[in-house]
C-alpha cells in the first residue's frame, strides 16, 4: 500500500518534466497538472502517514519497513516544487536598475535585450535573463514581460499591461510556454497564443527591441537604464539536473520535438534570423552567419535592411519619414543613408543629416533553425551568397 502511493506521488511530482517531453501528453494534461500536483501530492503524503499510525496504534508498535516508502513520499513532495519550472526558473519582477551601469561586471561581447517603451528605455544582459526565462519591468505606466526560452533561444518581450506579469508555466515542443498570475493562462511563447485558461482565447502583443553588445551599448550617446547584475548573475546555466544542458546543447536532441518531426534541412541549433512583425509579408528568414558576413543586407521586396553588429543582428524599415534610404555603415558602426547623408546611431537613433528622424525598427527574432521551422513553417529561407 505504501509503494503504491508512493509511486503515483513520485508520478505526480516529475510529472511537469516527462509531460513536456512527451509529445502524447497534451498540453491540458500540463494545465490541469499544474493545480493538482501540490493538493495531490501532499494528501498522499498524508494518508501515508495516517496509514502507518493506524498499524502502529493496532499492532503497538512502529514497523522499521516503512520508513522506505514514507521517504519516498516526502522526496515526492520537494520534487513537485523542485521540479517545476516555475520553481526552477522563477521570473524576476521590476528589478533595480544601475545607477552606473559601465561599472557593472559586463564585458564587450556580452549580449543585451534593448527594450524602448513607454518613455522608457531600459537593457537586461541575456546571460541574466537566461536564469530567469522571465523578467517582468514597468516601462512608464506600461508592464512589459521579457521572454527568453533556452532551448530554442527564442527572445521576445510583451506588453502584458493588460493582464500582469507572466512566469514560466512549462514547456512544449522544446518551447518555453508562460502563463500570467491572474488567471494562470497558458501562452505558448513563439506563436504569442493562449493555449488553455481563462483568457483563452487570447494573444500576447509583441513589441519590438533589439539585441545589441556591451561594447556598442556602452558607446551610446544615451546610454539605457541597465538592470542591477552581479557575476553570480553570470554563472553558467544549468537545468535541475546538473550536466545535462551541456550534453543537449553539444548534440542535435531537442527535448520535446522528437526528430521525425523536426526540419533537418540544417543542423538542430543553426542560428537564423528571422521576422516576426506582424505587419511584415512575407515571412521571412535567413541564415545568421551569412547576414553577419555581410554586414548589411536589404530585402528589396520587404523594403527592410538587416544591420550586423559583431554577433548581433537588427532589422530597420527603409522608408523614414516618407523618405526611402540606403543604408551603410561606417567604422564606427553608425548607420548612414547614401542619399542624403543621414546619420543615425547603431540603434537607429538620429544624429545628423537632412532626415530628421529615427529609423524605424523591425521586430526580428534570433533563435535556432529547428524552433523556426517548427512555429514558422511558413517562412521563405533566403539564401545569401
């Protein structure tokens, strides 16, 4: 009696980890799973412990055996909070910001999320972000939830002002899916759509940013509010299971996207680049190495420039201020249009010329091939020589 609740315990607790890896597993199972896991897990628990009083009190006496059985129920009990994700990669609500953010431990090629909302412009280090998947900030009066699944490196930031802050629910199909604490809704993160819950159906607003090195960053005339990081901050990511991260980031298993069903025109974690506005058709994507090699490439048919920064990639529209540009960039990485001479900053922030303007940014996202094709199936691969 006492194995068998410990079993279905043990079930119950690790559920959150071979559900999302199991592609028979729907995701209502992890819904509903989500509630049920501490109630059921603790009530087991306690008819366990109620079960070896009752003997004890019947027979007179403690029966050495259980103890087994008994620890395997309370290990139960620190894996169904151990073990799930929101636990294992908690989100990180209004963090502070630096008062002196070049005095912070961040080096020139490290990468940030630039987010400009709201009157607000603030940067979080993605080695930071990684730890958390999540970090919830206010920009003006507006909420924004910074999204950043690890397994697919898929990186979007939401205004979720509306709803509240999200936190890491689980994970399907080797994609981060977040919930908002209100109502507890499932979001699958790459597509922004509800899956299951109160506000289903429902879609998550996007908004733009941009990724952009240290070194670029810390030249800017402006320089953005920089969240509070420590080298603690830093270390390297792991999952629960220490090891295991390296050992999936260094072969082509995508837990939870089984290989029959994945792309394989490239390996699993080639870097691509692809568009992600909503406003833009077709979608496209291109194979980051090759935009990087070239520095600037326009898509003629989107009327959009990608811009390479080191290992960094941002896309502007072509058309500011009802004018068209051609855009090249100088030594020092600023932006120029040909045409008219107009200068603007690596963010595409003005500085000098006949347009008086900002460019105009374009929602792009930097992940792997495999994630892409699978939530973009769509998508037009362009190949650059």
């Amino acid at each position: 009696m006492l194995y068998l609740l410990a079993a279905i315990a043990l079930l119950v607790g690790t559920a959150a980890i071979y559900m999302t890896l199991v592609q028979i597993f729907p995701v209502q199972w992890l819904y509903y799973h989500y509630f049920i896991r501490k109630p059921v897990v603790w009530s087991l628990l306690g008819v366990g412990l109620i079960w070896v009083a009752a003997v004890a009190f019947s027979t007179g006496s403690v029966q050495p055996e259980a103890a087994v059985p008994l620890g395997l129920l309370g290990l139960a009990v620190v894996l169904t909070y151990r073990m799930h994700q929101d636990t294992a990669f908690p989100a990180v609500d209004y963090p502070d910001m630096s008062d002196d953010p070049r005095q912070l431990p961040l080096t020139d090629t490290m990468q940030l999320a630039v987010i400009e909302y709201g009157g607000e412009t603030k940067a979080y280090p993605l080695d930071y972000v990684v730890h958390h998947h999540i970090v919830n900030d206010r920009f003006g009066d507006k909420i924004v939830s910074l999204t950043y699944c690890a397994m697919c490196r898929s990186i979007i930031p939401f205004d979720v002002t509306d709803i509240g802050p999200l936190f890491v629910a689980s994970f399907k199909n080797a994609n981060l899916i977040v919930a908002d604490r209100r109502t507890k809704t499932f979001f699958q993160q790459a597509t922004f759509e509800s899956l299951i819950g109160r506000l289903h159906p429902h879609t998550l607003a996007m908004i733009p940013f941009q990724i952009l090195p240290w070194a670029e960053v810390k030249r800017l005339e402006t320089l953005p509010l920089v969240c509070q990081v420590t080298t603690d901050d830093f270390r390297e990511f792991q999952l629960p299971i220490p090891g295991v991260w390296k050992k999936i980031m260094a072969s082509e298993a995508t837990p939870g996207l089984p290989a029959n069903k994945r792309d394989d025109s490239f390996p699993a974690r080639t870097f691509v680049i692809g568009t992600i506005d909503p406003d833009i058709e077709p979608q496209v994507v291109y194979i980051k190495s090759e935009l990087t090699r070239q520095g600037v490439v326009k898509n003629e048919e989107l009327n959009v420039f990608f811009i390479a920064v080191g290992d960094t990639v941002n896309a502007y529209k072509g058309c500011v201020a009802g004018e068209s540009v051609n855009l090249v960039t100088s030594g020092d990485n600023a932006l120029t249009d040909i045409g008219s001479g107009t200068e603007w900053d690596v963010r595409g922030k003005y500085l000098g010329g006949s347009i008086e303007s900002d460019l105009e940014p374009l929602a792009i996202s930097d992940e792997y091939w495999f994630s892409w094709k699978e939530f973009h199936p769509d998508s037009q691969l362009i190949r650059l020589k």
